[in-house]
C-alpha cells in the first residue's frame, strides 16, 4: 500500500484534475485505488461521485457529533470504513469530503492525528492511496501529507508558477519523512509564449527541474467539462481527439508513476483508456 498525496498549496493548479484522472489510470493499470478528498471544496468528490447521493463523507470520521445525556456530552464519529463509496470505473473507490470539512481547522491539533490513523487504516485495504489536498497549508494539508509517503506536486504552466513553491518545499521538509515523487507540468498551452517559458522556468528550478514528469498534462477543455458528468477523462464520452489527448497524457503519466514507485503495469497492453 502506498499513499501519495496531490499538494501544491497554489489554487487551481491543477490538483484536483491530477488527483481524479493519475487515480483512475492507476486503476485502470490493475490496482486497486481509494481516492481520498481532503478539501471542503469537495472537487474531487463531485469529479467521480454524485453528491446528492452522498450520505456521511470524511468530515463525519474526525469531526465529533455531540450527544447530550444529562450533564455528559459525548462525541460520536463515523467510522472510515462506512464512507467508502464505489465510483463507476472498477477499481477505484472515493472517500469524499464536504464542506463540513472547512470546520477542521477550528478543532484541536489532535484532529490531525485522528485523520492520519483514519487513512492508514483505510491505506491497507488498497495498493495505492491518491489525497486530493486543499490549497493551503493549514491542518488538513499536514493531516494528509502526514498520511502520506509520496507527494506529487503539479505546477501550472501559467504566469508565476513557482510562486509559494518554496512555501510548500519548507513545509514538506518540516513534516520530515516524505519523498518528492515529481512535479508535474499542467495546464499547458503550447499556443502562448506564457506557457512556454513557465515550463521551462520550472523545468530549471534546481529542487523541482530534476524531478519533473517528462509528461506534461496540456489546457484541454475536455479535461475541464469531465467532472461535470462526475467521471474522470477516461470515461468521457464521445471520445472526441480532445478526451483521446487528455486519456494518453494521463496514461503517460500513470507509466512514470509506476516507473517511479518501482510498480509493473498490471494490464497486458500499454494503457490507451477505455473504448
Ligand atoms: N489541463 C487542463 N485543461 C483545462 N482545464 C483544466 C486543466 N486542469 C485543470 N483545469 C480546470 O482548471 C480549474 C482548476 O483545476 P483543479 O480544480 O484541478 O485545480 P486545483 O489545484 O485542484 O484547484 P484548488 O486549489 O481550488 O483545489 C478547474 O476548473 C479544472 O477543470
Ligand atoms: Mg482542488
């Protein structure tokens, strides 16, 4: 069991899309995946998953419920294992969030070890763990990076990319014992001069540069309206060249992750999505 967190603490770089779409081409490669949201904003919920049908999420398993009897006050929680929720591509399972989640901050510092104990218990049902984070570096990023063994941290092509990455590179070296799997170039538009020299400034940076994913993951529009029908790219439809694009970026992408974590690709053929 290996978890790897998708943290980058910049907003709307594009963690959410990395989180859902590596998930799903982990599973797709023939392991079982638990995608884990650890952000209020619940993006990566919606991404795979009807929220309508939702009933208790993340925020039910470390945020106490209170009960009253007499002068006693007792705190119930939910237990991880009851918010599992399947998604439509086999293999992948969801642990969503709510906006509940936002009221995590607020509680006492030993949330954060009440959510690492959660995941890990969770961790070891599954070969691999994706957690989504929020973009900020508050408790729920610690609880989740604290999780985690890896981090993956995606950097959009776009105008300043690497503001607050030393942020985040301190914050990593402050929780101690996490690798750095890669940074991964997103949202590139091969249109602009922008994205162009964004992608070389972080191909030179001297901590990130060396790590990078050879995969860049291109602006698509077929990678922004996906999550609207609550399924990751791969199973899009129609398959437009837009979708096949985005399928074989994030294919490529799931090859240097396994690459990477010294895993085979458990399908027979090289990844092409699904027909
Ligand atoms: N490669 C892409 N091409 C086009 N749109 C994209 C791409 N990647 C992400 N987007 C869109 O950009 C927006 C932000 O992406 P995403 O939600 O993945 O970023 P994020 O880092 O998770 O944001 P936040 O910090 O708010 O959690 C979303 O609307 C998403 O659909
Ligand atoms: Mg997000």
């Amino acid at each position: 069991m290996k978890v790897i967190a998708i943290a980058n603490q910049k907003g709307g770089v594009g963690k959410t899309t990395t989180a859902v779409n590596l998930a799903a081409g982990l599973a797709l490669a023939g392991y079982s995946v638990c995608l884990v949201d650890c952000d209020p904003q619940a993006n990566a919920t919606t991404s795979v998953f009807d929220r309508e049908k939702l009933e208790n999420t993340l925020a039910e398993v470390v945020i106490p419920e209170w009960h009253y009897q007499g002068k006693n006050r007792n705190a119930n929680f939910v237990p991880i294992e009851s918010v599992v929720y399947e998604t439509q591509l086999p293999n992948l399972d969801l642990i969503p969030a709510s906006i509940k989640l936002a009221q995590f901050d607020q509680q006492p510092v030993t949330v954060i070890d009440r959510l690492v104990k959660a995941i890990q218990r969770v961790a070891s049902d599954y070969d691999l763990v994706i957690l989504d984070t929020p973009p900020n570096l508050g408790f729920l990023f610690t609880a989740a990076l604290k999780s985690a063994s890896y981090v993956l941290i995606p950097i959009a092509a776009q105008y300043l990319p690497l503001e607050g990455v030393s942020d985040l590179l301190f914050s990593l070296r402050d929780l101690g014992e996490i690798d750095i799997l890669g940074s991964l170039v997103t949202r590139f538009d091969t249109r602009t001069t922008l994205g162009k020299d964004a992608r070389e400034k972080i191909e030179r940076d001297p901590v990130l540069g060396p790590r990078c994913f050879a995969t860049v993951i291109g602006e698509n529009t077929k990678i922004a309206e996906a999550p609207a029908f609550h399924v990751p790219v791969y199973l899009y439809q129609p398959l437009t060249p837009g979708v096949s694009r985005a399928i074989q970026q994030f294919d490529e992408l799931t090859l240097e992750v396994l690459e990477r974590l010294k895993l085979p690709n458990k399908r027979s053929k090289i990844l092409k999505g699904v027909k």
